[in-house]
C-alpha cells in the first residue's frame, strides 16, 4: 500500500479491526520510509447488479431506494428504524445470493412486499397501493379482500 505522504509503497500493518459489521476491515499502516501512520480499509467487491425497469430501462441497484419506500410506508407506523435496516438488509442479501446480474424492479418489489407483510400490515397496504398502482378502488379493494 502506497503511503499517502511520501509515497513509498513499502508498509507495515500496525493494527487490524473488522469494522461495518465484519463487512470491512480498517487497518492502521505504518510507512517504513517515513514513517508517518495512515488508515486503509478492505471491502469486498462485489458485482454490480442491474435493475430492470418496467420501461425497459436499467439502473443500478441502490439498497437507498428500499429504504427510502419502506420508510415512507412505515411512517406514522410502530415500525423500528433497525427493523428497516434489517428487511433492507435481507432483500439486498436475497438479490446477491441470486447470483443474477439483473433484476425486475417488480422481483425487487414483491421480495420488499413480503417481507413488509410480516412487518407491519398497514406498511404492507401502503406500498402495495403504490408499488402494484392500482388504477381504481375495486381493484384496490379486491387486493384487501385477497389480503385478509
């Protein structure tokens, strides 16, 4: 690893700790030359997962996003943030262990779907209504019934 003063690619590992929840690993360096400190961290690579638009278009997948829809349909709701965390944190997990490069925006919305539907039901028929647009109240209502 190259010292950020001086440079020199010659360093020694001075300490080591798994950080981001064993996800990472920071390490203090020591420059042999200069011998100035300096941190690096170690993260794992992973492949970059596409997510198919239902107009055809592709983005890469942003666990943000999930977040952000489940927190809007959580809101006002006795939902913990940790309990979002960890619904966010399994359909991320689910979509890597795919070992897909691709994925529908709606594969991604039905695996948020039933996690919420264990969460919260009210967080559940809230981002049913948006994610499955329903176009009008019978529609709307067919889905509560099929629910119950």
């Amino acid at each position: 690893m190259k010292c950020i003063y001086c440079g020199n690619a010659e360093s020694k590992v001075v300490d080591s700790r798994s950080t981001d929840e064993g996800n990472s690993i920071r390490r203090r360096r020591e420059c042999l030359q200069c011998g100035k400190r300096f941190t690096t961290y170690e993260v794992i690579e992973s492949t970059p997962v596409l997510v198919v638009k239902q107009d055809g278009t592709r983005q890469q997948f942003d666990a943000h996003k999930i977040k952000s829809g489940v927190i809007k349909a959580c809101e006002k709701r006795p939902v913990a943030i940790r309990d979002i965390e960890a619904l966010v944190a399994s359909v991320e997990k689910q979509i890597y262990n795919s070992l897909e490069q691709e994925i529908s925006s709606k594969k991604i919305g039905e695996l948020v779907m039933e996690g919420l539907k264990e969460l919260d039901q009210i967080a559940y028929v809230r981002f049913a209504s948006v994610y499955r647009d329903f176009r009008d109240v019978t529609s709307f209502i067919e889905f509560i019934n099929a629910f119950k």
